[in-house]
C-alpha cells in the first residue's frame, strides 16, 4: 500500500462522515490493503468529462464528498471569470444517488453565493444544455455517468455556451480543485435553507415546454405526411421516458409502445446490467415488444437521454444499426428534406469526430454540404457550433454526429439530443415508409451507392491502477515501435493528435491543427484505418476499425485478421 493511500485512508476515518454508508465501507476493508489502495492512492481524476466513477468511499470514488469538492472548485473558477451575479444551471438522471449529489451540489454553489437553477425531477443531459442558455447562466452541471453499469455515476461540467467543457477549461477548474480540502475547505448550505435565502429555485414548467419546442422546431416533414408507424421505444429506467414520449406524441406519433420492464426510472437497471444502446443485451427487451407488436421501428435512450439505439425491420427479424449507419441515415434525409422544403443554408455545414464513419464526408458532398472533423467528444462539435455563433452563422450546421449513438440536427442546444434525435429518426421512418420502404433498404440503397464501409469499435476493459499503468504502456508501445503493418495491410501513416504530427511512410511529415489528445490513427492500404485511444469516461481501451471492401464478408474477415495482430499486442 502507498504512503498516499495509507494516510489518506486514516485522515477519512478520523471525520463525522454525514453518510452513515461511507463510514461503514471505511470500517470494512481496515485489513484490506488493496481495497484501500484502490480507493485512495488517487483524486478521481477531473477532466473533459467532468467526474465518474464507481460510487462508495475514498477520493477514487464518487460521493458526496468528491462532488462536494468539485463544485467548491467550479465555483471558484466561476468567481474568477465572472463578476457580479452568477447563475448556474443543475440536471441529474435516475442513477442511484444522482438527485442527493445534485442537491449537494446545489448547497456548495449557493452557500458560494452562486444563483441555482434546479429541475424539480430527473430530465435528459441535452435539456441541462437548453436551460443554461434559456436563462442566461454563467454555466452548469449534469449528474449522471451516462451508460455506464449501475454502481457508476458522474459529474459533468458545462459551459456559459451551454456546451460540455473543453480541455482548457477542465484544467483550469481541475487547478481550483486541487487546492480544496474536501472536508476542511468546501462552503455548505442545506438545500432548504439554500431555497429559503432564494440562492436555489426550481426550473419552471415554461423552460421544459421551450426545449420541447425548440425540438420540435427541427422537424423536416411535410405538412399532412401520414405518420402511422409503430414504435417500440425504452428509456433503459433513465431520464428519458417523459420528453421523448412527449415530443413524439406531440409530433404526431400515436402508436408509441413502452417497454414496461423499462419504462420506469429505476437507478439499479435491474433488465440490462450495462444500460447502453451500444449493446444488444440492453435492447433485448426492446427487440421482443417490437416482434410481438410487429412495429416499424425500436428506439432506445440511454440513462441520461444523449445518445439512441435503434433498431429496425429486417425481413422477419429486427436489425440493430449502428452509430454511423444512424448518422448516414440520418444525413441523408435531413440533405434530401432541405433541399427538397428549400431550408438549406448558404455554405452548409456537417460534423462528425475523426473516428466517425468517412462516406458520411462524400454523402454530404453530394448535397453540397462541407464537413468539418473533430476530435473524439461531442464538446468539439458544440464548440464548433459556437463559433459559428459569435461569426452570426449558427444556421449553417445542419447535422453532426459521432461514432458513440450521438446526434444533434440543431443549434438550440450544444450537446448530443437523443430526444431530437428520436424524432427526427421516427419522422424519417414515417418518410421512407410513405415511399415503400424500410430504413433497411435505404441504407442498402446508400451502400451500393457508395460501396461497402465496415465500421466498428473494440472496447478493452483495463481496471484499476494496474489498467491505467497497462494503457499507458501499449499507446507508448504504439508510438516508439509502431508496427508497418496489422492484419497483413501496411502502414500508410500514423497521426499521432498527442504530438500534433502525421507521420507518412516515405519519411515526409504533416502538422495537425486541432487541440493535442492522447489518440493514433493508423492509415491502412486498401482505405482501412485504426483509431486507437483511452476513453476518457470509462477504465477501457477504445479501438475503432474503418474497413472497406467489395462485400460486407470481405470486410468482417478483413476486420478479424487486423484484430487478432493487436490483441497480441494488448495481451
């Protein structure tokens, strides 16, 4: 056990903890020094993502002490960069403890005399987004840990722009909170004595109908088109269930179907263990009412309502599609409606993150559409959102989305909507299903258009100290003895974005102009690649695959040979 972890341990059981829970931990792993060790050898790091982390005891971990000292950092950083009054905005989801770290939170900022603006119940991250910007805050948090497995929860940071925190940002409050002792140094106030002095006020019905709105503004469907497709939709037990239900029925969707097992919030995900739309278990349930009700489409948001799954009629079975197929769907329509209703901008704009899928470049292509590549995070297309904003040209982005089921078709908020997205994805259901069609035969229709493009990702959990020493070892090995080639493909060139440089292999060298983050991208002949970075949410080694080739065979079997060359490489 390290000297840090040790006495750390002793300074957390000589204090009156408020949570009975947490002193009881404490008390039971007294003789576990690894227990120990894993809980306190390190601050639950702060970054882009704000906090997450498994729940319980320790400065490794999420409770009301590390959110206490996040927000007494916030506020810090919020003082020195604002004068006068300071608004901030609060969401929290239906993971367990997310309304009791939400109204903890809310108790540093006003005893920091910072204003509170609270949503009275559980609503999705994008409306945490919406409200900061309808009423004017100076920024705000969102608790939740996103799809992550029940014992998990998080806390993200936003902007004054309503946009998730960039790099630069977090470093600066992550500054603030090093300097707080988490006992000795955070401002508390009771929420009800914070909501007597008027430091704390529930957000209003009016907000939650201005968002509603605002999502219903993006819709791109003609006036008397028959929507009378069957939908099976599930919040997974999260934040979604009330908004997404309402948009849709709002919009005209009437055969809306709820998975009962999963309608009702429920911080425990008792029927999918990992309630991520990524993962076929968490949609099983989905896939059964949706064969059962024979309906058009499955819909699936996640726990805090960023991101949609769906699924779809394929023959007598229910295909799940992926992120990028989503997103080239998706693209697609919103290009065919605009130019068709005559709303395309002037110079329009698409974007998608570097490991986004690269026909959706020559889909937006066609329509005249330029696309703008970021780094992996969302927060990268809010921010560039934003900077069209202070040049007044906002209505120029008309689409972005990324690999991990996230998509926003508006600027009326700054992160990923999957309560926009759930309504654009029905109303084009109901569009192709007015011609003929499936959503299956379109996609096909666009793969034969633009030849066969395998995208997937490859998740390899390292946990722990022993996981973060592991990863940082094999993106070493990557840089100091990259291989020259993988799954019997050469190496064309490496881009490294943590030391801004493309490097080819015929010696020349090429600078990258974009923010420096620890992820490579290897160019492979055949137009393959390899985008291998940490998740800076999860303990996991993300690997994202682009393959193309003449069938969808070739390219699984292509996919299996350069997946087998790196797992000996991370084994």
């Amino acid at each position: 056990m390290t000297e840090r972890a040790r006495d750390t341990y002793k300074y957390w059981l000589n204090q009156n903890l408020e949570d009975i829970e947490l002193t009881k931990e404490l008390e039971a792993i007294s003789q576990d020094a690894k227990a120990i060790e894993e809980r306190f050898y390190k601050d639950l790091e702060f970054g882009t993502g704000g906090l997450r982390g498994i729940m319980g005891a320790g400065t490794n971990r999420m409770n009301v002490y590390t959110v206490a000292r996040a927000t007494q950092g916030y506020c810090s950083y919020l003082k020195k960069k604002y004068s006068g009054e300071i608004h901030v905005s609060i969401a929290y989801d239906s993971r367990l403890n997310s309304e009791y770290f939400a109204r903890t939170a809310a108790g540093v900022f006003a005893a920091n005399k910072i204003i509170v603006h609270i949503y009275p119940e559980l609503m999705p991250t994008p409306s945490l987004s919406f409200a900061i910007r309808q009423l004017h805050c100076n920024g705000g948090i969102v608790i939740t840990a996103s799809h992550n497995p029940s014992e998990y929860n998080g806390y993200k940071v936003y902007g004054k722009d309503g946009c998730q925190i960039t790099t630069g940002t977090a470093k600066e409050i992550q500054k603030e909170i090093s300097r707080v002792d988490m006992f000795a140094d955070v401002a508390r106030m009771s929420f009800e004595k914070a909501q007597a002095e008027g430091l704390v006020a529930y957000i209003g019905k009016e907000t939650v109908d201005a968002f509603i709105q605002a999502v219903s503004e993006q819709a791109l469907c003609e006036t008397g088109m028959k929507k009378d497709i069957s939908i099976v939709y599930t919040p997974l037990n999260g934040a979604g269930g009330y908004c997404v239900k309402r948009v849709l029925k709002e919009n005209g969707f009437q055969n809306v179907y709820a998975v009962k097992e999963q309608e009702m919030p429920d911080g425990c995900f008792p029927t999918c263990p990992y309630p991520n739309p990524e993962i076929e278990q968490a949609m099983e349930l989905g896939i059964r009412d949706a064969k059962r009700l024979n309906c058009d489409l499955l819909l699936a948001t996640d726990p805090d309502c960023d991101r949609v799954g769906v699924g779809v009629k394929s023959g007598c079975k229910y295909l799940l599609l992926s992120a990028n197929e989503i997103g080239m769907l998706l693209l697609e329509y919103i290009c065919k409606r605009r130019n068709a209703g005559g709303s395309m901008p002037c110079r329009p704009l698409m974007m998608k993150t570097i490991v986004t899928i690269d026909m959706a470049e020559r889909i937006a292509s066609d329509y005249g559409v330029d696309t703008v590549n970021v780094l992996t995070g969302f927060k990268y297309i809010g921010e560039q959102i934003g900077l069209l904003e202070e040049k007044g040209e906002e209505e120029r982005f008309i689409f972005g989305f990324e690999e991990s089921y996230g998509y926003l078709s508006g600027s009326y908020v700054r992160d990923k909507d999957g309560v926009g997205a759930s309504l654009l994805i029905s109303e084009m259901a109901a569009y192709y299903k007015n011609q003929g069609k499936g959503l299956k035969e379109v996609l096909d229709e666009l793969y034969a258009k633009y030849g066969y493009c395998l995208n997937t990702l490859h998740c390899y959990t390292f946990e722990g100290m022993e996981g973060i020493k592991k990863m940082d070892g094999i993106m070493s090995g990557f840089r100091t003895a990259a291989p020259s080639q993988i799954g019997g493909l050469k190496v064309i060139s490496i881009s490294d974005y943590k030391e801004s440089l493309i490097k080819y292999r015929d010696g020349r060298e090429n600078q990258i102009e974009l923010p420096k983050s620890n992820v490579m991208k290897f160019m492979l002949e055949g137009n393959a690649s390899m985008v291998v970075r940490p998740s800076g949410t999860e303990p996991k080694l993300k690997l994202y695959f682009s393959i193309c080739a003449d069938t969808e065979e070739d390219a699984k079997q292509l996919e299996m040979k350069i997946k087998e060359d790196i797992e000996k490489v991370l084994y």
